[in-house]
C-alpha cells in the first residue's frame, strides 16, 4: 500500500485471534471532521483515497474533499479511485485480452519485456455470454446446447486458456458454470477484501470494476462496483486508477413490505422508473430507510442490476445483518463473515436502525403500494401495470401501423415512450402448419418466453414462484401455447439443486421451461432461431409478435430481429405468459385458459402465496453452494481438454475468423499524433434519442448479406457457422463492420429509415455505413455523428467506442452521453461533444448533407469541459458557427486524449520505463 497516512489513519483490528490492518475512517475524522452522515458508498470512496494517498495521484486536499461534500452535497473534485478487482464476461473479455496479447506484441517489437504486460490487480474472466438457445423444450436441450457452444466457441475458449496461463492474476471461469453476476455475488464476492503486503493483512471494502454494466448487482452485497467499459478496465487492470468525479449520491428510501404476490420483480420495475423519472444518469443512488431490515439479499440484488437501466452508476445498498445471513448461506467462510461484520461496524459502514445519511437528494416509496408490472415494449424504465400491457401493446401496434404507411420521417419512435392509439381491429393474422397442425399466429403472439439473465435468477423467490406456477398449471391441465418458444437459462446452478429439491423440475419441464444453459441467454440476445415456420410466418405477413423474458434490457433488436416488442416480467408472469400466448390479453381479469375440468382458468388461480414460496425457498441450503462452487475453475471434460499454447506472447493465426491482431498500437513507436482541428468532416449518421450500445455495437445476429457477413463468406465460413457478433468481438475485421449495422437503428439522412445504412453524400449514393465510411476513408476526410439524448445509453459496450474509432469518426456530436460510452469514447481517441444553448440537430435544421468543422483543438491546451467553435457549411454554401461543449471531463482524459486513447497512454508509459 502506497499510503502517505498523512492523518495516521493506520490501525489494527484483531478478529477472531488474527490481527487486521486498515485506514480507520473514525480516526480520519479527528483530522477531516466529522464523516458519520456521510452516505456509506463516499465512505468507500474515502477509504479507497486514505489507502493508495501518495501526494501525486491522491492528496490530502482529496481527502478534504470528500469530507466536504457534506457541505455542498456535491463537488467538482477529480478524484483517482482504485478499484481491489476487475470482473470481466466473455464478450467484453475476449477482446479486453486481445488487446492485452496485442499490447505484449507492441512492447516485444519496441524490444521491451512482454511479460510486463500483466494484470497488477485480480481479474476474473466468467464465460456466461456464448450459450445460445438452440434447441429447448426436450430433456435433451443442455447438452445438446453445451455440445455446439463448444463447437461454435473452441477458438475463443482456446484463447482464454492460454491467456489464463500467460497473464498473472487472471482467472477464467469456465462455460456452464453461471452468469458472471451471479457467480461475482454468490462465490467471489467478500464484502471486505483482504490483500498480505509486507508480511501484514490489509482489509478493505471489497470494490471492483466490470465489463458490464450490470456488475452493479454485486450492490447489493455491500459492494462497491459497476461497468466500466472494456478499454477503462484494462488500465486498470495494468494499474492505471479509475479517473472520475466525486459523486452526487442520491438517496432512495425504502419502507413498509411488499403485499401478497406481488415480486421483487415489480419493485425493482418501479424503483426503474422513480429513478429514470428523477434523473440519477452519472449519480451514485445508495438505499437507505428500514424497509431494508425486511428486504432479502437477493431482493436488494436485483434492484441494485438494474442501475444501468435506471441511469445510475451504481445502486448501493449497506451491510447488515441481511448481509451476514447471505454471506453464511451462500458459503463463503465464517472467518470472513466475522471479518466483515467486525470491519464495518468499527468503521462506520454497518447500517443502523433509523439512520439517515446526508444525500444530495432523496425520494422515498412504501413497497406496499408496488403493483404487479412489466416494462415494455422497448425500454426497461417504461413500467406497465400488468392489467395495461395489453392496451399498451395496441397503443404501440397503431403506431406502428401509422409509421408503416406515413410520416416514417416525423416518428420519433426511438424512445419508446409517447404511442398512438391503435386500433385491436386492425391486427394482422397468418395460419402456420406446425408438426403436421394447423394454428393461427396474430399480432401481439408471445413467440418468446424466456426464464433468463442475471436480474431475476439470482432470486430464490421469484424462480420459486416461477416453478410452482408451472406446477398449479400443470395440476389444472393448461399447456404451453405451441407457437411460443420457451426456456430456463439460469445464472447458477445452484438454482437446478434448488428446484429439484423443492420437486418442481418436472413441471417447469412439463410447460417446455427445460433447463437450456446456465448463462446469459435471451437478455443478450442468444435466444437463439425461431421454428421456421414461425419466422416465415412473422416476416410474410408482417406481424408485430412479443417476446416476455425475465431480463433487464429489452430495446429494439436485441432480443431478436423479428421481435418488435419486448416485455421485462417476473419468472412466474413469463410462465404465465406462455400459457396464454399473447400480450393481448389481461392476464388480471382474463382467464389464461380452459382447465381439465372445462372451467376457466384464471391467473389467482394458480398463483402461490407467499407462504408457499417462503416454504419452497426454505429448500434452499448451504450445501448447494458448497457443492457448485468446490471445482468453479475446473470445468467439465471438453473445457479440459482444449489444447492450450504455451507462450508469454500469442501466436496469431492469419486465417481465424474469431481472433485478430488489432491495428490500435501499430504506431505506438512513434510519436505523439499532433492534435489538430478536424476540418472539411461529413456526417455519417444523424441519430435521434436514446440511441444505445445495442445500436452501435456489433451485438447478435449477423446478416448473410451485410459487410460482416461479406467478410466471413469470403473467409469460407457459412452462414449457419456465423455464430453471433458477440462471439466474434476478438476480430475486429468482423466488428468495424457491425458497428451501426443494427437493424433497428434509424438514420434520419434516409428519412429515419431503419438499418445500418447511410448516404454516400458526394454522390447521393445509399450504402452501408462501413461502405461509406471505407470510402470517405479513401478520400481522407474525417467523419462525424450527430445525435440526440442520451447517446450510448446500455451496455458498456467498448466496441461501440472500438468501432467508431476503426470507422474513421473523430467527434460524435449529442445533446447528452451515457456515462460509460462518452468515458469510452475519449479511451478510443475520439472526441465526444455537447450541444449546448438548448441547440440540437432539429433546431438547427441539419440534415447530414453539410460540412463540419471542429475549431480550437490545434496549439491550444486541451482543458476539460473546454468550450470549441463548430462551424457547419451547408450544400447551398450557407454557414454557421455554433459553440459546442468538448465532454473531455477529468485532466486524466486530456492525458488519454492526446495519447490516441487510453491503453496507448499506458503501453507508452510502460515502454518508455
């Protein structure tokens, strides 16, 4: 530990015969005043600056700092946060270590040690992205699904495990073991982490970083953590801190109990759209009030998962006793369940009866007025009361059917929110044949029904009352509607030990909820092809069909390109879903079905009580976790047996289609790039509102015919081999040529017409935007995008940042940024910028046939938050100056910035050392 302890905040703690040294934050306060209504997750904060104080990254005038937000409620202050580990998934891990492989190249070619390149920090890497949902509803769709994982995987897997080999600190969980969020809360997570230096015993909060935004769920553990995209973790990883802001924390009170059969479910619904109403984009919200005395662990994790989805940057909640009784349940040590409890009591992080913290702003809620809900059709903060989703699927419906004959241009469809009244007449229908039956699919078919992700199946409760809706409807006779496409994806397998014990496996099987693979499924957009038949069907008559998943992220696309609409639901109302078939009926009035004795069914009927599930979680024990957890780095036969190579730097393969030498530090030798003003730019896109990752990153399906597509046939790889973009982000070939392809994404230089297309402006050419920007790239001119509100909301998604930057774009220019992505951008070397003045694409009049200059950069010393001059010439020869926001935020960034990104800042440190 760097540590100066310039307040000499060094203390002993002894538990359980065995002495602890930490930086005592009461001792902090005789020096800095009094901190005990500072909110707990500033605590952690402070004592991350106390620990790593070196009087150049972290000063004493930091610590102040922070003791003095109580006075504001907020501040300025640029503060160097080090997080104690990096949680990664295989998605954004895959190239996370690609960049780490190409970063040994560069420094072996510049004649330096490789093998310097190293994690200095703990990474775990957790594989939970690569299952997809091939087959389900048979006995046999596990294995089957494991056995073309591997198949489609063995390349990537194979790269992992020798980077697992190469790299120090560095440990890969292997396919089929859990969703990375589950496993961070139910294995690696401690709350309070231990490091030996010096031949002493540190503790300190447990914290981490991860490349996912949903590393948030480890909140509710009393864990400090969230998604951070790929590029920032790496350098952290590499010992680079975590430049940021010291917070605004944003108090969210909880009081009273849920009622009867409501679910954790619809709290966190509503927690989503209280917080996206109240505007907590960048802020930290941390839970407080006594409600939480009542609520269980794996209810707080669950709301804390969502804090992507409700803008926040993390959902904190306190360590208590709840904690404790987890942390014992789950397995984890009793010496570490003594330390934590002893630790947070003596510095202050133990949440007490009544307490009250200071926050920047509160808003509270009674649990007992949550009401059961779903959030859709497209976004995860649009909460519908389940006795209004089938008027909310009309509303949407009619707009649809008004964008698809008139005023495509005018829609302004991509924030979900606003929706015409439709008609319930005008719903389209088509007849299908399926295994020798005829049947009848309609607007509003529930094609989709998918038990799945991180939020909701690290909750006994919800996955219990999933299973016993399953059996109470299996008792009455009803049956899964033939057309809709089941499966139970769990994020641990802890949750098939507890579901056999409480026997509800063979209901759950009965309704087609086989167990398909234990990782991130649906909710990522694995869900796998639709029955030809109904694809057929969806695309021939054109049908607006559902999807009802138990997930967190629902936006256009994703889940799958013939699904327009998507719905955010509890386990037990995904079950229910399934029975009925559509998102047209109220499930609160009308019957799901006829039962076996020719009465109607209705949903009361068969959902259980919250004493029948409290008695079925009661099967939930100890030794399930002990059980999946004793081997969690072993893996099963066929992981063991990929060959691995045995190299300090990786041998590329010049024929993969999965992993390539990426282009970032091929100059790395070389110079510092001057920074210039970037003249004579053309626009590539012009965006509207809320365009997410999803949109810009290469994310799903990949179309035979797009330039991803091109690409791989002409490497030989058929379509049926294509496997997904997310699979393929170690190419980067594959990846540049994803990025804005989603079919969803409407680019208003064609009307607002949907798909990754784009004008070629100097001939009026229409073309894919990797075409176009491949072409202008020839020209050597620079590109630009302009968008709305909220750009790069989602998913950390650093190819949304890699792309852009391969694509030849220098500056995105938006109304506002997702935290993460405009970090991401600036990590990539390209420059985000802010309207500012209430200006935006609309009121200016743009239409993405001008020139764009970008003034101010070029002998100028780049400050953040600088003001720059954009000058716009029009194809008349009109022009205008506008002055826009550059989003460079911390003095870090400028450094990154002017090094062409972030891991090239480190790789030049590292060499020059």
């Amino acid at each position: 530990m760097p540590s100066l302890d310039s307040l000499k905040a060094l203390k002993t703690l002894t538990v359980a015969n065995r002495p602890y040294h930490y930086f005592s934050l009461t001792e902090a306060a005789k020096s800095l005043g009094d901190l005990q209504r500072l909110p707990m997750s500033l605590k952690v904060l402070l004592e991350n600056l106390l620990r790593w104080e070196d009087d150049k990254t972290v000063t004493r005038a930091d610590l102040g700092a922070l003791a003095d937000w109580l006075k504001e409620r907020r501040s300025d202050r640029e503060i160097q946060y080090r997080p104690a580990r990096v949680l990664m998934q295989d998605f954004t891990g895959v190239p996370a270590v690609v960049d780490l492989a190409a970063m040994r190249a560069a420094m072996a070619k510049a004649g330096g040690d490789p093998q310097r390149i190293n994690p200095l920090s703990p990474v775990d890497l957790v594989i939970d992205h690569s299952v997809m949902v091939d087959r389900y509803a048979s006995q046999q769709a596990f294995a089957e699904n494991v056995d073309i994982e591997m198949q489609r995987n063995g390349e990537r897997y194979a790269f992992l495990r020798w980077g697992q080999n190469a790299f120090d600190n560095f440990s890969v969980v292997p396919p089929g073991t859990g969703i990375c969020h589950q496993v961070n809360l139910e294995y690696l997570g401690r709350t309070v982490w231990t490091r030996e230096e010096d031949g002493r015993t540190y503790a300190f909060p447990d914290t981490l970083v991860g490349t996912d935004s949903h590393t948030t769920m480890i909140n509710g553990l009393g864990v400090l953590g969230w998604g951070v995209g790929g590029i920032e973790a790496e350098a952290a990883m590499l010992g680079q801190p975590v430049s940021m802001l010291i917070p605004e924390v944003i108090g969210f009170k909880l009081t009273g109990k849920l009622r009867e059969g409501i679910t954790a479910t619809d709290l966190v619904l509503t927690v989503t759209q209280m917080l996206r109403k109240k505007g907590v984009v960048g802020k930290f919200v941390e839970f407080y009030g006594d409600g939480l005395a009542d609520l269980p662990l794996a209810d707080r994790a669950t709301i804390a998962n969502m804090a992507p989805e409700y803008g926040a940057t993390c959902g904190f909640f306190p360590v208590d006793q709840v904690t404790l009784d987890y942390l014992r349940l789950s397995g984890r040590p009793e010496d570490t369940v003594k330390l934590v409890e002893a630790y947070c009591k003596e510095q202050g992080l133990w949440r007490l009866p009544g307490q009250e913290p200071v926050f920047t702003d509160t808003l509270a809620l009674d649990m007992h007025e949550v009401e059961a809900s779903l959030a859709g059709p497209k976004r995860p903060q649009d909460r519908v009361a389940l006795s209004q989703v089938s008027q909310a699927f009309d509303s949407f419906l009619g707009l649809q059917l008004r964008a698809s004959t008139k005023d495509v241009g005018r829609l302004e469809s991509e924030g979900g929110g606003g929706v015409a009244v439709g008609n319930a007449d005008q719903a389209g229908e088509v007849s299908y044949e399926h295994e020798g039956q005829q049947h009848v699919l309609r607007d509003g078919a529930v094609v989709i029904a998918a038990i799945t992700s991180c939020t909701n199946t690290s909750n006994p409760s919800v996955m219990m009352a999933a299973g016993l809706v399953a059996k109470k409807a299996v008792e009455k006779g009803l049956k899964r509607k033939p057309w809709v496409k089941s499966s139970l994806a769990p994020g641990s397998k802890v949750v098939t030990d507890y579901y056999k014990a409480a026997g509800l496996t063979p209901y759950l099987d009965e309704l087609g909820f086989d167990l398909v693979g234990y990782g991130c499924t649906t909710c990522i957009g694995n869900s796998g092809p639709l029955d030809d038949a109904i694809e057929k069907a969806i695309t021939g008559a054109d049908l607006t069909v559902a999807s009802v998943l138990s997930g967190n992220r629902n936006f256009e696309g994703r889940v799958h390109p013939l699904v327009k609409t998507n719905w955010l639901a509890s386990p037990p109302l995904v079950v229910a879903y399934a029975l009925v078939g559509s998102v047209r009926l109220d499930l609160s009035s009308e019957p799901l079905g006829t039962g076996k004795d020719g009465q109607p069914v209705y949903l009361r009927d068969i959902w259980p009580s919250q004493q029948e599930i409290a008695a079925a979680v009661a099967s939930v024990d100890t030794a399930m976790f002990h059980k999946e957890y004793a081997e969690v780095f072993a893996g099963d036969a066929q992981w063991q047996a990929i060959a691995v190579p045995q190299a300090a730097t990786y041998v590329w393969q010049d024929d993969s289609t999965y992993i390539q030498h990426p282009p970032f530090f091929d100059d790395i030798t070389g110079p510092l790039p001057a920074i210039e003003d970037i003249r004579g730019a053309r626009v590539l896109a012009l965006l509207g509102d809320s365009v997410t990752t999803d949109h810009i990153s290469p994310a799903g399906n990949i179309k035979a015919d797009s330039p991803a597509g091109r690409y791989l046939r002409d490497k030989g790889v058929e379509p049926r081999d294509f496997n997904s973009y997310g699979s393929r982000r170690g190419n980067h070939e594959v990846m540049m040529r994803g990025t804005f392809a989603n079919i969803r994404i409407r680019n208003e230089m064609l009307g607002g017409e949907e798909g990754g297309n784009t004008l070629y402006v100097p001939t009026g050419e229409k073309m894919a935007i990797y075409d176009a920007a491949m072409r202008y790239q020839s020209d050597g001119t620079p590109l630009v995008v302009i968008a709305g509100q909220e750009y790069g909301t989602g998913s950390s998604r650093d190819w949304a940042a890699k792309g852009t930057n391969l694509l030849g774009i220098k500056a995105v220019l938006a109304e506002s940024f997702e935290r993460i992505h405009r970090s991401n951008l600036v990590g990539m070397g390209v420059l985000p910028l802010q309207f500012t003045a209430g200006q935006t694409r609309k009121s200016l009049d743009l239409d993405g046939s001008e020139r764009i200059d970008i003034l101010g950069l070029s002998n100028a010393r780049i400050h953040p938050h600088m003001n720059l001059s954009l000058h716009i010439t029009r194809q008349d020869g009109r022009q205008e100056q506008i002055e826009v926001l550059c989003r460079i935020d911390t003095l870090n960034e400028v450094e990154y910035f002017k090094s062409g990104g972030i891991l090239h800042y480190v790789l030049r440190q590292l060499i020059a050392a």
